[in-house]
C-alpha cells in the first residue's frame, strides 16, 4: 500500500475507536457532561489531560518552530512545560476543592458577582476561540496532505468528528477518547524518532541521541554538524539565539502562566473523585508530557539535518518524492529565481552572506518551508516506511481533536452553565441545560472550523497567543482569589478587563493592522507579541490590587471562603 492507503487504514481506525468510545460514554446528566461525575482515575484523568494538553502546537508545531528556530524555540519547551508544574502546585488541589464546575463558576462565585462571571465567560470564549483556531489549521493541514484534499475540506471532516464525540459525550466522552487519543499521538510521535535516531546516530534513545556523534561520521557531534550545515548557508548556529534575553523571558513566563490559567485545562481536575487525586493526577499528565516534550528537541534536530543535506542546490527534478508531495499542498514553494533548475535553500536577510552568494550565482532565497509541516514531512525525508507516515498522520489528528474537543466544552460550558443557568435562565432544568451545552457545541464547532480555514498564524504561534491572553486575564484572578482574602469583585473585574484589552490590543497592532512594524524596535520593552501576555498579567495584577485598595473589602463569608479552601481537607471541620 502506499502513503495515502495506510494514511487512510489507520487514521479510520482511529476515528472509528473515537467515536465508538463516544457512543459507550454517551453523558446523560449535566455532571457527566460537564465532569463526568467526577469518576475518573488520577491516571486516565493524566493521561486526558496530557492528550487535552499536548495539542497540534506540541505535536505538529512545536518541534518545526525549534528546527527553525534553534535554541530560541526552547521558550516553548520551558514555558509550557513550567506551566505544569505551577499549575500542579498553585492552584489545581485548591480549585478542586472550590467544588465548581468552570472558571467563571469560580470567579463568579469567589467574586460575588453576576459582572464578574460575565466578565470571565467573555475571557473564555475569546481564549478558547484563538486557541482552537489553531487546532483546526491543524487538522487542515494533515488532511491536505495526506488525504490530497484541500485545507479547507480537511478542516470540515475533522468538525464532523469531533462534533460526534464532543457533542454527544461531553465530559466524560471526551475524556475517555482523549486517553486513546494519548496513546496514539505519543506512539506516532516516538516510533518514527526512534529509527531517525538509529540510523542517524545508532542510539535508539532520540533524547540521548541528538547529544552524540554521527554514525555516518564518527567522531562528528550531529549538533556541531548541523551548526556548519547552518552557517555555511548564512544561518545563524543553531545551538546559538538571536531573540533578545528580555523577549525569551517574557515569552517564557507568559506561556508558563497561561498554561497555569487555560479553562479547558482547569476544570479537568474537576474530574477526580478528590482534591489529593487532582493533585495525582497534575504529576502523571506531566509525566505523559514529558515524554513528548524531551523528544521535541530530537525531532527538530534530525529534521533540520535532513533538510539541509537534502535540499541545497539539489536540481529540482532530482528532489526526492517527499519534496514534490509536499509542494502540492502549498505549504512548501519552489521559485527559481536564477533559472538554474536548482534549489538555493539560504539566509537571503544576512548581509554578510551576500558576497558569497552572489559570487555564486544566487539571487535570493529560493525555497519557503511551512514551519508546521516539518514533523509530519520528517518521515518522508528520512525514507521511512509508508506506514510510519500514516501513523504520524494520525497521531497529529489525535493532538489537534483531543484539544479542539476540550476547548469546545469549555465554550459550551461558558455559554450553557455559566451564562443562561447561572445568569439568563436559572430555572431550566438538568435536561433543558444539558440540550443547551449540546447546541452551543455544535455552534462552536462551525465557528472554530472557521478559524481553522482562516487562522491567524503558524499554529504554536496562535497558540501561544492563547497562552498570552489566559496568563493577562485569568491568572491573576484565579491566584488572588486563592490566596488574598482582601481582593474584591471591583479589583478582580478591572484587573480582567485591563489585562485582556492590553493584551488583545497589543498582538491585534502588530499581527492585523500593522504587520509591517512587528519588529524589535518597535515593540514595547523589545516584548514580542508572543510574550506581551506577561506584561498584561502585571498589567492585571497591579490594577486588581490597586482597585481592591480602594474599594469596600469582600463579605465575610467571602473572606472565610478563602481561608477554607487553603485548608487540607483532613484538617478542615466543615469539609
């Protein structure tokens, strides 16, 4: 069979398992809608999570930004992967003893007021959207390729599915779906670094690996071979960066606090039976993390290697299959600028490279890579058996659906729970609300389908602005109403509106209106879009506590609230 036939066997296979699992767990109640019922095991609750977590920015994106990147896309290893943690540690056990079934829930709640939930369901929706956006442009971009439909068509299939189990199963669907979605996504992503590993440097551990020499060049270390394949065509070394310190910092905090304040990451500690379980669980899904992330590094590595030794003033019509598969989707172009029928691949911006290129004959970089295809054109260029590409097609379907479908309940929930129960409509009943999260799920899913077709940027890129816009309005409000009992609902809504705005704001200049300008030297403190989330969580942070200052402190009850929650619940008498 060729490419698309195992991309087709296997990709249905897993589908059909999604939507049976979808089927068996159909929810019945808004608590198995929303939880599901708060039943599900530290491990498989792990597991989900990792699977809800690790999105087509981890799976597809991620490993292309650092291939490009070098040690600068590092930011997004540290940054998400320190999200965890602060997530694990600050506020998840306190969250799941809180009781509620959303963020809003809890902000509404913690803040005694209607505009305070608004406020954070708005947050919600416009974090969720950005963020799904970029897991449907992903789905496009599997299916343009190895199904040879278009962007556009591939995006709609991955809608009908996650629709199927999103819809139907809630909660507790989409949790058990995205333990199978794991298991698929770190099999597709391990098997084929592990024979790129083996044939590049006979070590069968990537993460060790990438460290060593090269087996077909004993005594060269694959990273100093890949520093002069680089160098030698204006690159930068990849193991050196060109971002500001200040930018890596900043990028790095926003995506660790963002992380720390994503809805759809949240409320699934909601589906533990307990408080100490939520916390078992937060240690096992970055045990599961982990395992992808240490290896996102080997995969960018091996990538870049393959694609330099492979491209570079390559006759065009002596380019591997991989290459000419690949410019059919678009995402990969070829113009001969020089009409010498070969490939320049260079750093056509470097001016001291410009003399050697020149007196080469080159007129300019000929050869524009999509940063998100370099995962899934990883087997291909390294010759690996057709049924390892469409196993990786599959499991980069499994990260973008498992995502999508979190982010998909979290709008349903924001627009059912929160905002028609909790403020339109307080009289429906279970099955009225129920029917309600069911609809809104459908809806969003046309709309992120949408965005999918018309998305903002690379996909780690537009998620790391989801990132950004979680850590500038729930974050700080999540923190203080855990852990400052004289922080009121006026302080908590001015902080969100402040922090979001800026936020929004900021990337919207430099990403829509003017493009043009989105460089260093314009930037505020030299802060790039994808780290302005920091400066909008300080944002936050000062306005809530300055605002709080002024204004009447919460009730008592509030107060006393805040105090229990911090309390173990062994040591808690009203637990």
């Amino acid at each position: 069979m060729d490419v698309q036939a195992w991309t087709l066997v296997i990709v249905g296979l897993s589908f059909a398992l999604y939507i049976g699992i979808a089927i068996w767990s159909k929810a019945g109640s808004t608590r198995e809608f929303y939880v599901a019922s708060s039943t599900v095991h530290p491990v498989h609750n792990g597991m989900a999570t990792a699977a809800d977590w690790m999105s087509a920015a981890s799976f597809i994106s991620m490993a292309g930004l650092i291939s490009f990147m070098g040690r600068d896309g590092g930011v997004y290893l540290m940054g998400w992967t320190g999200g965890y943690v602060l997530l694990a540690l600050l506020l998840a056990p306190y969250l799941r003893k809180f009781g509620k079934f959303t963020v809003p829930d809890f902000v509404g709640d913690r803040y005694y007021s209607r505009s305070a939930r608004v406020v954070a369901i708005v947050c919600a929706l416009f974090v969720s959207f950005v963020y799904v956006a970029g897991q449907m442009r992903g789905v496009g971009i599997v299916f343009s390729r190895f199904l040879e439909v278009n962007i556009t068509t591939g995006v709609v299939v991955g809608m009908s599915i996650v629709f199927c189990y999103a819809v139907l199963g809630g909660m507790k669907g989409i949790t058990y779906t995205q333990v199978a979605q794991y298991c698929v996504l770190i099999f597709a992503y391990l098997v084929p670094v592990i024979f790129i590993s083996l044939m590049m440097t006979g070590n069968p551990i990537p993460q060790i690996g990438f460290f060593g020499e090269m087996k077909d060049e004993p005594g060269v270390r694959l990273l100093d071979k890949l520093d002069g394949l680089g160098q030698d065509l204006g690159f930068p070394a990849y193991t050196s960066g060109v971002r500001a310190t200040a930018d890596i910092f900043f990028i790095t905090l926003a995506l660790m606090v963002g992380t720390a304040g994503l809805p759809h990451i949240i409320i699934r500690f909601y589906t533990v039976p307990s408080v100490s379980k939520a916390r078992s669980s937060a240690g096992w899904a970055l045990l599961f993390i982990v395992i992808l992330y240490t290896t996102a590094p080997a995969v960018a590595v091996f990538a870049r290697t393959n694609l330099l030794q492979t491209v570079h003033n390559t006759p065009h019509t002596e380019l591997p299959p991989w290459f000419h598969n690949w410019e059919r989707t678009g995402l990969l172009t070829f113009t001969d600028k020089n009409q010498d029928g070969r490939v320049q691949y260079y750093n056509d911006t470097n001016p001291a490279f410009t003399p050697k290129a020149e007196a080469a004959g080159w007129k300019g970089n000929e050869l524009r890579i999509d940063r998100d295809i370099i995962v899934l054109a990883n087997p291909e260029i390294a010759r690996l058996p057709d049924w390892v590409v469409g196993l990786v097609a599959a499991g980069a379907l499994a990260a973008a659906l498992s995502t999508a479908a979190g982010l998909l309940l979290v709008i349903s929930t924001a627009v059912s729970h929160d905002l028609i129960k909790k403020i339109v409509r307080p009289d429906i009943t279970d099955k009225q609300e129920l029917l309600i999260a069911r609809v809104a799920a459908g809806f969003a899913v046309i709309a992120a389908g949408y965005f999918g077709i018309r998305p903002p940027g690379f996909v780690a890129e537009v998620v790391a602005f989801a990132f950004g816009l979680a850590a500038a309005s729930f974050f700080p409000a999540i923190v203080l109403g855990i852990f400052n009992k004289r922080m009121n609902r006026e302080g908590a809504i001015s902080g969100m509106i402040a922090g979001i705005v800026f936020t929004a704001a900021y990337i919207i200049y430099f990403k829509f209106i003017n493009p043009s300008a989105n460089t260093p030297e314009n930037w505020f403190l030299h802060i790039s879009p994808e780290g302005i989330g920091s400066i909008g969580m300080l944002l936050n942070f000062a306005v809530a506590i300055t605002v709080s200052w002024f204004t009447p402190p919460p009730p008592h009850e509030i107060q006393d609230l805040v105090a229990r929650i911090r309390v173990p619940r062994e040591l808690d008498p009203t637990a």
